[in-house]
C-alpha cells in the first residue's frame, strides 16, 4: 500500500499514470465542452492549468510533456500545409502576401509604441514584444479540419499568410537577440541570409526528391508515414541550425511534401489521426501548464502589462483580418475565419518571450503577461473559428454545383 500512496502522491511522476491522466483528459474535455457548445481545443488549455503545476500540481510540465508537446507544434504546421490545394494556393499568393504583410505591420506598429509610450520600456524591448503580437499559431485549425471548411479560400489565404508573418516575426527575433549580445554587424547579415538560403534550398529541392524515390519505391504504409516524419523534424532542425524557428522548417518541409501526399490518400488519414488523437492535444494541455493565474495578484503592474498585451494581440490581428476581408471582398464568415485562424499566440510568441526573458530583454512581468494573452486568444480564437466555421460550412453546402462546363447529354 506504500508504494500505492507513493504512486498517488501529487504531482504525479509515474510515467503509466502520467499518461493515463493525459488520456483521459484528451478523451472527456471535448466531450463535456461540446455539451455548453465550446471547442474541445478550450478544454485542453484549461485541463492544463488545472492540472499543472500553478494549479492543483497534479502533473508537471517535465521534459516527456514538452518532448510530446514539440511535436504537436510541429504537426499543426505539417497539417496545415499537407491541407492546401496548391492550385488553390498559387491562385491565392498574391492575396497571401498582402495579408501576411498586414498581419505582420500592423501588430508591429502597434505594439511598438504600446511598449514604447504606455509601458515605457527601452526601444529594443518593445520591438521585440511587437514582434510577440506579429506572429501567430495555427491553433484553431483543427477546428477548420473538422467542420470541412480547409480548402476555403480565406484559409488558404490565412495559412500562406501565416509562413510570412511568422518567418518576418521570426527574423525580428534573431536580429534583436544578435544585437544584444553584440554580433549585429555584416557579418551577422551575410550569415543569417546565406545559412536561410541553403536551408530553404534543402528542403523545397532536396526534399520533394528524396520523397518521390522514397514513395516510388516503398508501398509500406508504416515505413511511409514514419518517413514523412523525419523529414518534418530534419526540416525543423536544419531550420534551427540555420538560425530560425523550428515551426518555420516544420511548415516548408511540408511544403515541400505537399505534392506527394494525396489529400484522400491512406497516408494521409495516418497522418491527421495520429496528430489530431494524441500529438496536438498533448501540446495544448502543456500550454495550458504554462499558465499561472496568480499573476494577477502580484500587483497591478503585472495587471497593467498582461491588459495592455492581450488588448493589442486582439486588435492587432483584428484588423488585417478586416482589411483583407474589405480588399477582397470576402463573406463575414470568411472575415471571421481569418481573424480566428490568425488571432492565436503560441509558438513563435513563446519563443520571443523565452529567448527575450533570458537575454534580460523582457521582465518577469512581460513573461506571465504573455502566458495570460496566449490564453485568451487562443479562447478568443477558438469561439471565433468555431462560429465563424460553422456559418461558412452551412454557406457552402447551399451552394449549388457549378454544372457550366458539364457537357449536355
């Protein structure tokens, strides 16, 4: 019976019950939330500050939760782009261009002078917290996967979008963090743009090369799938030795992959099972174990930054989804399907705020300030692509089948 209680004793370190915990967690909290009409992604944010350290500290956020979680960043972005007709896509580039051109200046302006004006911090610093606001995740996109709606053109747009912003938020990052060291000077330029430039030749041309032998001659569906994921995780890799954001290699490579993997094809149910069932929810709970709500009391300057850093996330990818919306003139739901896709703060965002924390960039205010806004606007933008989905798969089935080109028989 000691050993029982050893195995009960909180926070639980048992690896069997560890993930029994997080099994149970990944199969109820969507079934419950779906009965108040709340996307199940919600259930597994707030299943992680419940149970994580800063909660009831029943699990911690050790290297097995990151470990697991990692990979399902990864996977959102290898999902979202195996997702793409790149018809589609090449029809929309230049539509995704300027959307993620708006979606990356528009925050960067305005977060730039809020942390400038209003919270008075030094002009690097609040460069680097603009660029926290630019970038964002494609945390809801399961929520377009499952309503039917991925090939939309709005989330077309929003996913080519979302690779420009994120990789300009990216390089913002590198820059900032380069200069406070003391290596911002040519010689850091010409390293920067040479080691991308063999980094994105790798992986658009080696790549889709080594997948067509690949696929041409293995049939096994096993060796098939575990193949695509280790170019996804070469690609993340070459991409952090090239001096980027993992996700930024996890979406090329993807890219790259795109071609040959057939959106109704075994190999690509495989894929979306095993990273909707366990991966993707395993790194939203460990978002969740980030959050700590007693920072809230720890004064009002805590208060202050979090409310300043949550507003301007929200109206900072508000409006390029509004503008786009009006430029191009797409539906309310379409409108509501690119601010709810663009509006969620993990990835890149965590990344920022990690590397500006450590550096002595960005105080220990800004660091739980942003864990709360990476919170509410993955809420807000769950309630967004849900309502937003839902109005534009009913629009679509409506629609009636375009029968010009039929030919009369």
């Amino acid at each position: 019976m000691h050993g029982i209680g050893d195995k009960l004793s909180l926070p639980i370190t048992d690896p069997v019950l560890v993930f029994s915990i997080m099994l149970f967690v990944i199969l109820f909290a969507p079934m419950i939330l779906s009965r108040f009409r709340i996307p199940g992604i919600i259930g597994f944010i707030v299943a992680g500050v419940i149970l994580g350290p800063n909660g009831f500290n029943v699990l911690l956020r050790d290297s097995s939760i990151v470990l697991f979680g990692t990979v399902g960043l990864l996977y959102i972005m290898l999902l979202a782009v195996l997702e793409v007709d790149m018809g589609d896509f090449r029809k929309n580039r230049n539509k995704s261009i300027i959307f993620g051109s708006l979606t990356f200046t528009i925050p960067m302006t305005l977060g730039t002078i809020a942390g400038y004006y209003l919270l008075k911090f030094p002009l690097s610093s609040s460069i680097l917290l603009a660029s926290m606001f630019a970038s964002h995740t494609l945390i809801t996109y399961p929520i377009v996967n499952r309503l039917g709606v991925a090939k939309n053109r709005a989330v077309n747009v929003t996913v080519g979008g979302t690779i420009i912003t994120d990789t300009a938020a990216l390089l913002v990052l590198a820059v900032i963090a380069g200069s406070t060291v003391g290596e911002i000077n040519s010689g850091f330029w010409i390293r920067l743009g040479a080691s991308m430039a063999v980094f994105i030749f790798i992986v658009l041309w080696g790549f889709p090369k080594i997948g067509r032998w690949f696929f041409k001659n293995i049939n096994d569906g096993i060796s098939q799938y575990i193949f695509v994921m280790t170019m996804v995780f070469a690609g993340a890799f070459l991409a952090e030795v090239a001096g980027i954001e993992a996700i930024v290699g996890a979406f090329l490579a993807g890219l790259a992959l795109n071609s040959l993997i057939p959106h109704s094809s075994p190999l690509m149910n495989r894929v979306e099972f095993v990273g909707n069932s366990l991966f993707i929810p395993f790194f939203l709970i460990g978002v969740g174990m980030l959050v700590d709500m007693r920072v809230l009391f720890n004064g009002t300057e805590a208060i202050v930054v979090a409310a300043t850093m949550t507003i301007v996330a929200i109206i900072g990818k508000w409006t390029p989804a509004r503008l786009t919306r009006r430029i191009f003139g797409y539906t309310p739901a379409e409108g509501g399907i690119i601010f709810g896709l663009s509006n969620s703060q993990a990835a890149a965002t965590l990344a920022a705020v990690l590397v500006g924390y450590s550096l002595g960039i960005l105080n220990e205010n800004v660091l739980n300030g942003t864990i709360l806004m990476i919170l509410v606007t993955c809420l807000v933008s769950s309630f967004a692509t849900e309502k937003a989905g839902r109005d534009l798969a009913i629009a679509e089935s409506e629609k009636r089948p375009d029968l010009s080109g039929t030919p009369e028989k």
